[in-house]
C-alpha cells in the first residue's frame, strides 16, 4: 500500500461507482446468496467466487474487493480507474498472471451500513490465514470483526458535540461515530492504520474527520471529549508489541488500565468512555475489586462487565490461530513460552468484557462491576445509562429516603412462580427481566407484593405498611427489613425511582 494521500477526487469516483454497481450491504448479501454467505463465514470462498463469475460488475467487485481474487485487467479496467489505484496502492495490476494480464486488490474494501442506512465502506488489510509461510505483518491492519461489533453495539446514543476513535484500525468506530457527534478524531499509532481509516471515511462520504498519528491520549493532549471508543490492542502476551493491532508494548492489562486511568483528563463533564477490555486472573486477586478499582480510582461513575473468560490454554490458541501456522515448531515454540510467561506471573485466567466510564461531577459517583455470561439485549448503548443511573440512585438512597420514595416496576419486568400446582405459596417467585441485561432476581412475598402494585403513585413506606396487614405481619418489621431487598432491586433495573 502507498503512503501517498488518498485524493478526494478518486474516493468520490470511487464511491459512485460502488454504490452504481450496488455493492452495498443488500447488494452483496442478495449477490451471494444464503449458501454462499455462510461458507465464507466458514473461511470456505469456493461457492462465492462460483456465484460472482462472469464479467458483470458486482461480481467483478466482488471477486476483487471481497474474495481478494484476480480479475482480468480488461474486465477490471472497464469499470475502474485501474492507473489511479494502483498508483494510490490499492490495487496492482500483474501482466504475468497465469491466465493473462489481472489485477489484484492489495486492501480489503468492503460494504458496511451507515447508521442512518447510507452505504459505506471499510478498508482494511487483507485477512490473512497463517499458512505456507504466511502470517500478518507487524503493522496489519485488521478488519471489523466480531469485536469491533461489541464495541459499536455498546456505543451510547448521540448527539454529541465531540468523540474520539483511539486505535482506529480500519475506521469502522469512527463510522458509528459519524453519525452521532458533530466533530470526529479517530488516532492511531500505527501510520498505515491512519492512512486506510482516512480511506473508509472518505469512502463512506464522511467527511471532516480528524485523523491523527501517535499513541494513546498523546495526539489529543489537551481536548477534552464527550464520548470516547476504544477497542485497543488489549491482547496479554510475553510478546512485547508483536502485531500492532492486538498487542501494546505495556505488560498484562496495563494497557487498559492506563486508558481508564487517563481517560477522565479528556472527558467533558457526563462524558463517556466505552472500551472493551481483558484482564487477568491470578490467585488471591479479586477481578471485581481490581478491575472496578481501575474506574473507583477516576472518581466516574461506571459499568465493568465480565463476558467471558478463558484459561490460559485457551488464550494462547484463541491469539496464536491468527498468527501462527497450527502444527508447526514455531507454533509449539511460542505456545510453551506463552504458557512460561502466565505461569510465570501467576495469571490462572483471563477476563474478556467492557469497561464503560462517565466522567459524573457528582460526588458519589458508582462503579457496578459484574460477570454477565448470558445473551444480553443488544444494542447494548441505549439502555447503557439507565444501569448506570439505577446502580447510583440505588447508592444514594437511605433506607429513610427509600421508605418516601415513589417506586415503579420496570416495564420489561415479568413474574414467574414455581410450586407445586393448587399449593397456597409458591417455592420460588422470581422477577425477569424480557430486555436489557435479562437479568434474573429471586423475590420474596413482600417484594412481589410491592412489584404487583408499585406503580409510582404511592411512597414505599405506606405501600409495605398495607402489604404487611394484608400478610399479618408487623409493619415495622418489614420496613426495616425491604429496603436493602429493593435497592439491589432497583440498583439491577427491575424498579425505578419515579420521584
Ligand atoms: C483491535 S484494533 C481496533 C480497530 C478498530 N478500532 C475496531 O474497533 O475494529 C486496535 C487498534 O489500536 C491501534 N493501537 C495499537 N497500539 C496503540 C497505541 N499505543 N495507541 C493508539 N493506538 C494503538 C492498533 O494499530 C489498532 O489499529
């Protein structure tokens, strides 16, 4: 790929003629057809390059761009400025090739929908599979995968005056970004990671991005942000800074820790930091504490959310499949060492989530800290404040306060009874969430009382005092006895504080 600027000219020539061909999201999907689609998913490319033969221009695209596949110079320059690319390094053009003159795609270039349903485009590095003498160069530039979609689906919602992209990679946060904050930067330290998100902005007709050079907060010392993404490279290795995409030159999690330590230095006032993290296990270390103590010590008020974890083995193969061929000596060379270098520090697991942060002027700012392994709604972002606000009022409430309270049940929030049927009381009563964090609290009567009749009009306190007559007990019992059942209630979302 050349260092030379791409020119505006050729990424609106370009552009049109993507979007003339409709190679779109719809357009590639419907061209390819169900089969197809899944076998690439499998890695297995034979059927797409069957469903895209011929001359005609999506498949020709497609071929090119999608599959990395040669396509005749003929066919290829009576649809593209053949010159221009390759003079720009994103296409070459081999006279020798086998089956006569082709061109190559030396990117991946592919369709990705703007959040308003406009079409885009991502460029990226080709994906290379380890194999044949073929692993990523130290400055790949990976493409939007998986995890780029957990970050993007985390992303509260907009508008917002200003947000930042650290470890832009292929551009594809700042796309979401695009589309919710007047002003964008997206930085990176690796210069070739710049020069393509510049690419797939300009692709996507965003323009007025701000592309920087340099790492972490360095290129934005000084400006401060409303909302700042980061899916940074977070991988834990003895590998001092092998792939600049997946692993930093700090040692464990330092990477991460850093970015949460520095993070509030550039957020406004409510400003929010999302990343998407790992951290390590080890033994007589308490993940919650550690990791909810990175955000604690900001004084924001956040969520850290544990989605996975992993055990050493496992890590080692999740990182070394992408970068290593299976079965050779230099795969058994790096995973011992790898091993070495867990056993050596004691890591017994490794922690896969997010940590989310908002830079709260308040002075009693909460962090909630929790392993949720079960399917969660998704898109996470736009319920992501109100677990937030409910673990802070929750917080800020005392037990006096919470007795005067106005409380109403969530509206996504089900009962479900289990016992044996025409018994008088149920064994178990437990309150589920059908959206958000789908999460799951067993009750007691009192507080299944309150849940069916809490509606927000009525203060706490006199509404327990009725439940507790109806039920024959002593209502001074059981308000000393809920209000720490109901603030984990509505500190988890299943209630609110109306006023
Ligand atoms: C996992 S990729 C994320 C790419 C993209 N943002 C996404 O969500 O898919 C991490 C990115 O961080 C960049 N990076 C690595 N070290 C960095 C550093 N010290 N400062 C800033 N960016 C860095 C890498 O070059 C890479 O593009």
């Amino acid at each position: 790929m050349s260092e030379t600027e791409f020119p505006r000219a050729l990424a609106d020539r370009l552009r049109g003629i993507l979007i003339d061909a409709d190679y779109t999201v719809s357009g590639v999907r419907d061209r390819l057809g169900d089969a197809a689609a899944r076998a690439l998913a499998r890695e297995e490319p034979v059927p797409a390059l069957r469903a895209t033969g011929g001359d005609e221009r999506l498949g020709l695209l497609l071929r090119l761009w999608w599959l990395q596949a040669a396509i005749p110079e003929r066919a290829a320059r009576a649809i593209l400025p053949v010159d221009e690319l390759a003079a720009a390094g994103l296409v070459t053009v081999d006279p020798d090739a086998p089956g006569g003159p082709a061109v190559r795609s030396l990117v991946h270039l592919g369709p990705w929908e703007l959040e308003e349903g406009r079409p885009g485009f991502v460029v990226s590095d080709p994906k290379v599979r380890p194999g044949a003498g073929t692993v990523p160069r130290p400055d790949h530039v990976v493409g939007a995968g998986g995890a780029s979609a957990t970050l993007s689906q985390l992303i509260v919602d907009g508008p917002v005056d200003r947000a930042l992209d650290l470890g832009t990679g292929c551009g594809v946060q700042a796309l979401h970004l695009a589309s919710r904050a007047r002003e964008v930067v997206a930085t990176d330290l690796n210069p070739r990671a710049v020069r393509l998100a510049g690419i797939s902005l300009a692709l996507s007709g965003v323009t007025g991005a701000r592309l920087e050079q340099g790492s972490m907060f360095d290129p934005v010392a000084g400006e401060r942000f409303d909302l700042i993404v980061s899916n940074p490279p977070f991988v834990i290795t003895p590998e001092s800074a092998r792939f600049t995409y997946r692993e930093s030159d700090l040692p464990g999690d330092t990477v991460c820790a850093e970015l949460v330590r520095h993070a509030p230095e550039h957020l406004t006032d409510g400003g929010w930091c999302q990343i998407l993290a790992n951290w390590t296990h080890s033994d007589g270390d308490d993940w919650e504490d550690r990791v909810g103590g990175w955000v604690t010590g900001t004084g924001c008020s956040g969520w850290v959310v544990q989605r996975d974890v992993q055990d050493p083995a496992e890590y080692v193969e999740l990182w070394l499949r992408d970068s290593c061929e299976h079965g050779t000596p230099e795969y058994t060379r790096r995973y011992d060492a790898w091993l070495d270098y867990f056993e050596r520090e004691g890591i017994k697991g490794i922690g896969f989530g997010w940590i989310c942060l908002r830079n709260d002027v308040a002075q009693d700012a909460t962090v909630r800290v929790e392993e949720l392994r079960h399917e969660i709604e998704r898109p996470v972002g736009p319920y992501l404040p109100d677990v937030v606000d409910g673990a802070m009022t929750a917080h800020r409430l005392t037990d006096a306060a919470l007795l005067s309270a106005h409380v109403a049940l969530a509206p996504n929030v089900v009962e479900e009874r289990v016992g044996r049927p025409g018994a008088p009381d149920p064994e178990k009563i437990v309150l589920r969430q059908r959206g958000g964090a789908h999460r799951v609290a067993r009750i007691g009567t009192v507080e299944a009382a309150l849940a069916g009749v809490c509606d927000g009009t009525m203060p706490v306190g006199p509404l327990l005092d009725v439940i507790a007559e109806l039920m024959g007990e002593d209502p001074e019992v059981i308000r000393e006895r809920t209000p720490s059942a109901l603030r984990t209630l509505i500190s988890e979302g299943f209630f609110r504080v109306a006023r």
